[in-house]
C-alpha cells in the first residue's frame, strides 16, 4: 500500500495531501524487486526514455487522456490567472508546464535586502553538512562531492560543513528558477547523468538520486558591492524523469531579452534564470558554513509530529517539506 505524502502550506500552516503525479509507475520501477531487473530500470532512468515519456505525457492528446494529466491539473488547484500569456494558448500540457506568470505582481520579492530567496514555487527541505548540527543529513539526498563533480576539488573544499535547501518542484508549479542573491556568478558547469524521478517514493529508495542525475552547476559570489552578502552560494538545478533540459534565460526585466548564465555575470535577486523542460524536478542550494540562518517557520515545519511524510518514513526522522513561493524570503546572512 502506497504511503501517503504530506506538507506544510507556509502562507497558512496548513498541512496537505500531495497529489502524487504518475506514482503508480513511480512505485513501481523504484520498488526493491527492480534489482533483479537492472535493464529495466537503467532504460526507464535513461535520457531517450526519459524524452520519450515527455513527448506522451506532456505533448500528445494521447497522454493527457491515457494518464489524466487534466484530471491532475484540475485537482493540483493550478491557478491559470497568474499566467503572462492568455489561457487559450495553453492548449497542451507543455504549454502549461513551461508558462511565463506575472512574477512581478503575483510572487512580490522579500523586501530585505540581504534577504536568501526561494530559486522556485517548490516543496523545501534544509539540511547541513556538519555532523555536530540539528539539520545533519550528509548522504541521504545526494552524495556531498558527486553533487558538485568529483574533480571540482575547489568547491568541495568550499562548501564542506556548510548548510544546504532541497527545493522540489512538482509537475503542476511554475518552472521557471528564480536567482536567490544577488552578486556575480564566478563559475558555470554541466555535470552528465540520468533521469531519475523526484517523486519522494524515488527519492527514498534511489541511492543519492539528486547527485546521479543530469545537472547544471552555478556558483555565485555575494560579497560584492551590491551582492547579499552571504558569501559563495552554489545553485543546481537537476533534472528528473521526464526533463529534458534546464535552459539559462537570465532577464534583468519580466522575461524580455534572456541572456544565457556565463561566468563574470551580474545578478540580480529573484530575476528569471532558467526554464526546466518539462515535468519535476529538483533545485539545491549550498552554502558556506556559517553564513545563513534559515527562516524559524520553515526548521519548525520540517521537525513536526503527525504528518505522514514519505521522507520521514523513509529516513527514519521527521523530514516534512514546506510548501515556498518563488522570491519569498527562506534565509537570512548569519551576521543579521
């Protein structure tokens, strides 16, 4: 029997059912008997599977019917009005998972300026990396140095012992990923992988999926005139099962004339940066030891009792995610 997967709503403290979208599948290649089907699994996980399902799922009619994608939408409370575009447009499941929203009005930026912001309208979890910590929780999402790429020596030594935010966008949220800080982007990379499904069934019984998945990789500097002022911050947007691509589009103004992320970089905080084609999937931020302090609600929500979430069973403590809006504040520099 499947377990139920819940969050905290943060506007309301509220506590939801998630909907899962395509769980039975999902339970189904990451249940413990795929060991004895390897080939199944590595082709399921693998990329022309992965653009095979996006194709079905989210660009044919065939899909929408076979796997109820107007169903799910309907019941995943998807407001269209937020959309930039008129909603007639929007006529396939693509088109609604890749939509542009009036960020500007509907998701309003954190008004402090050394404020941390959500990269996404996302499901978030905090965890660190020192082993004397309360959030302690090295190795059970991700493997710390594949993560950043085993030869990328410089940013291992950078963020070891520091804290770290899952954000995990489900099929219904906006997909575009928003800059937390503001400062300069000083490194950019894409690190090779599979597909690995962010649904939290996956995520519990994969081996550190996040950091075998295909990914991008971009640190900033924010201890630069102008930056937030929590020192280097690592971004990386992974993909999942049915993702085909993160593409940079970072805008200065709404989405006009998108510049793709390169090194030397200016940025701004909760400006467009990049799109996930289609479906889940996953952001992560790292940062160095010592440099933030995440928001008191949001360290509540993730230690509370009686609510039945899939990464606490799975990881043997309470592990419940908050439900943040893109641009809305989750952190503050330390020395605040």
């Amino acid at each position: 029997m499947a377990v139920t997967h819940q969050y905290v709503e943060r506007e309301t403290g509220n506590v939801r059912t998630e909907q899962l979208f395509g769980d039975r599948l999902v339970r189904f290649l990451y249940h413990p008997l795929r060991e004895h089907a390897h080939w199944l699994f590595r082709a399921f996980t693998g990329g022309r599977c992965s653009a095979a399902l996006a194709l079905f799922n989210y660009d044919l009619a065939l899909g929408c019917r076979v796997l109820g994608n107007r169903g799910f939408l309907q019941e995943s409370g998807l407001d269209l009005r937020e959309c930039l575009d008129p909603v007639e447009q929007l006529d396939t499941a693509r088109k609604v998972f890749e939509r542009k929203i009036r960020y500007w009005e509907c998701r309003p930026v954190s008004d402090e300026p050394r404020a941390v912001l959500s990269p996404a309208d996302a499901r978030m979890l905090v965890g660190s990396f020192r082993e004397n910590g309360q959030l302690f929780l090295k190795d059970k999402f991700f493997d710390f140095e594949e993560l950043l790429g085993r030869d990328r020596i410089r940013w291992q030594k950078v963020f070891a012992g520091g804290d770290y935010a899952i954000f995990r966008l489900t099929p219904d949220k906006y997909h575009y990923n928003h800059t937390p800080v503001c400062g300069r982007v000083i490194d950019f990379y894409e690190l090779d992988g599979v597909f690995h499904s962010c649904n939290p069934q996956a995520v519990v019984q994969a081996v550190t999926p996040y950091s075998k998945n295909r990914r991008v990789v971009t640190v900033f500097d924010t201890d630069v005139p102008g930056g937030t002022g929590v020192g280097l911050v690592a971004m990386i947007e992974v993909v999942a099962l049915m993702i085909g691509e993160v593409v940079q589009c970072y805008s200065d103004h709404a989405y006009n004339d998108p510049i793709p992320v390169r090194s030397g970089l200016s940025v701004t905080r909760g400006r467009p940066k990049s799109l996930f084609r289609p479906g889940s999937s996953t952001d992560v931020l790292i940062f160095e030891t010592g440099r933030v302090r995440f928001d008191e609600d949001l360290l509540r929500n993730q230690g509370r009792c009686q609510v039945s979430s899939r990464f606490s069973q799975g990881f043997g403590r309470s592990l419940v995610e908050t439900e943040v809006q893109v641009r809305s504040r989750i952190a503050m520099p330390a020395d605040v």
